[in-house]
C-alpha cells in the first residue's frame, strides 16, 4: 500500500535519505522482477532501450561533431535514469522534457527524425504529432517543470487518470521555476512527477558549488512532496520508484519529487564544453565501473535472458534508425516564415496573415 501522507517521510529526517538500490554493479539482484511487477520481457526490453539509447548517442556526437545536427546534449551513463523512469508511462501520460530528454520523448512516440529536425532548428521537430503527449524539449533550464504543473492541473481539473513526468538536471533544482513548480503542485497535489536526474555537474559547476542542501530530494518535502533518491545507475531501481510515483499520480496521491543519482559520461553538450577542464580522468574512471548496462548485462546474462547476439541486433536497429533519421532530416524542406506562422498560431490573427501576404509577394522565406 502506498502511504497517503507524508508523516514516515518527515520522520526520517531531510538528512537520512539513502538512494535506492537493487541491482548491484557486478549484477547481483536484491529483489525480484514479479515483485517489481516486471516480466523477463520487460527486463530484456528495459535493455534494449538503454543499448539503443547508447548507440544513437554515440551516433548522434559523430553527426554534431560533422556539422549534421545542431545543438546536441549526450546522455551515454544516464540511461537507466532515462528508461527507468519512463517505462511505466502509458501512452496516455505526458512527458515535459528538457533538451537532454530526447530518448523519453522517442520512447514515448516522437519519431527519430523529427528529433534531429529540433536539433537543427528546423520547425517541423517541434510540430509533436497529435498521438504524441509531450511537449518540445525546453532550453530553459526549469521551465519544463512550471510547464508540467499547468498540463497536471488541467488533468485534475478534468478528473483524468494521466500523470504528468518532468525532467532537469541537478542545476535545475537551483532555480526559481523548480520552487514555484513544487509549491504549486503541492498545494494542488497534482498528479505530476518530478525527476531530477542529478549527474554531478550543471554544466561545469559541481553540485557542491550550487545548492548547499544535503540531497535535492529533500527540497520537495517543505513543498508536501512526496520525495525520494534512487541510485540512477539502476535501472530496476529507478523503475520501482517511478512506478510506485505513477501509482500515487493515478489514484490521486499527488506529486512526487525523484532524485536520480547518476553521471554524465561524455560532454554537458557538443556546443564546445570541455569536460576535462572542471572534472578528473579518474573521476569518470570510477563512475564507469557503475555502468549501467553493464548491470543489467551481467544480470539478464546470469538469468540467459541475454546474449551478445541479442545486443548486436538491437545495435543494428538502432544503428539503421539513425541513419535512415538523419537522412530524412536531411532531406527535409527547410523551415520558411508563412509556415512557421501557421505552425504557432491555431487561429492567425489578421496582422500576421497580411505580413504572410507580404512575404510571399517579396518571394521571402
């Protein structure tokens, strides 16, 4: 049974939270997949979504590297945080995403090359098909969540049984819209979930630099969030915490506030940041060894749910989606600003369509 309250959370203290964890880094399970209310086609389908998810982001760094995309963060170490925390979601839910939260939004039905498309700048990534609950990956850091929050009142309000998932990083919990999102959603006990997925670094500042609270966990108990912290480098983990935050959304529980420790291998993005500049070789070194595919590898192999040949051909799927995304974001027609204008607006208002007329006299794009 899920609590109502949360008094054994306040009793606890906002400094005995202790991340979650049930999947060790030499594979060892402390659980079991029925009582996660997992089968071993979840399990095998939870990594393969993370095996998928490393292919295309190394993929994806070569074409940023290579001029193909444009603004590209990596996520490579962060992906038991990814897919443990959206596996639950029905199609129904909603996903608010950051931009380093391309792989939910895939997951969740946004077509590859539509990614690739944002990433350009190019209008029709952010043109999100009508199935498709989400919302374009925000550049500003913490605007998702206030966003989450209005998408979660408006389900209260029409008494829908949807939950709302958000993302930051670590550094997005520093700013005014994580405060204001907690609180409104606290008072509302929306049905939304807030997933930081603290990597260690906001770009180059370390977490010890820009929040002087013990766990960013604690942050959502003075909103009445339900709050918890999971190993993010353990998919199982995260994925009963997030399963058990769905369940409180859905019944009416209200919010819950998951703080997912994990690491950012590669760059905060391909716009030039040096990673070397602000962290050691032995750093990331020792956050290697806590790889998560390498845990659920070892685990589904001990359980022969898993083999190399499993994993070269989800390799090769993935290696075949990209090349085929990237080739139709390629081809695609550039963006002009008639269309861009259709695309905002539902209704045009009379001064945008005289200055569409206009455009298209001048033969502008």
């Amino acid at each position: 049974m899920l609590e109502k309250s949360l008094e054994d959370t306040y009793q606890l203290g906002v400094t005995d939270f202790k991340p979650l964890s049930l999947l060790k880094e030499q594979g060892e399970f402390d659980c079991s997949l029925k009582g996660l209310g997992l089968t071993e086609v979840d399990a095998k389908e939870l990594l393969n979504r993370m095996v998928f998810t490393r292919t295309w982001d190394k993929l994806a760094m070569n074409l940023a590297r290579q001029g193909r995309l444009g603004f590209y963060a990596p996520v490579t170490g962060q992906e038991a945080s990814i897919i443990g925390t959206s596996y639950g979601l029905l199609k129904n839910d909603w996903v608010v995403p950051g931009y380093r939260d391309i792989p939910q939004c895939y997951f969740h039905g946004y077509p590859l090359y539509q990614a690739f498309l944002w990433s350009r700048g190019e209008q029709h990534g952010g043109e999100i098909p009508p199935d498709v609950n989400m919302l374009i990956p925000q550049i500003i850091i913490g605007a998702q969540y206030v966003q989450a929050v209005g998408i979660a009142m408006g389900l209260q309000k029409r008494k829908k049984k949807n939950v709302v998932i958000t993302y930051t990083g670590d550094g997005g919990s520093s700013e005014g819209d994580f405060y204001e999102a907690l609180n409104m959603a606290g008072v509302y006990q929306l049905p939304v979930i807030f997933v930081v997925q603290n990597n260690g670094y906001a770009i180059s500042t370390p977490r010890k630099l820009q929040t002087s609270a013990q766990t960013i966990a604690q942050k959502g108990l003075a909103a009445g969030i339900y709050s918890a912290q999971v190993d993010g480098m353990d998919v199982l983990a995260v994925y009963k915490v997030t399963s058990e935050a769905i369940e409180r959304a859905r019944t009416g529980l209200g919010p819950t506030l998951i703080e997912a420790l994990t690491y950012r291998m590669e760059p905060h993005s391909m716009s030039g940041d040096d990673p070397g500049r602000y962290r050691s070789l032995e750093e990331v070194d020792s956050w290697r060894s806590k790889d998560p595919l390498n845990r659920m590898r070892q685990y589904l192999t001990e359980q022969n749910l898993w083999s190399p040949e499993l994993e070269q051909e989800q390799i090769a799927r993935a290696e075949q989606e990209v090349k085929e995304a990237i080739t139709k974001a390629e081809k695609y027609p550039l963006s002009n600003i008639p269309a861009l204008i259709d695309t905002v607006y539902q209704v045009t208002p009379p001064g945008l369509i005289q200055q569409k007329a206009w455009f298209k006299q001048k033969g502008g794009v």
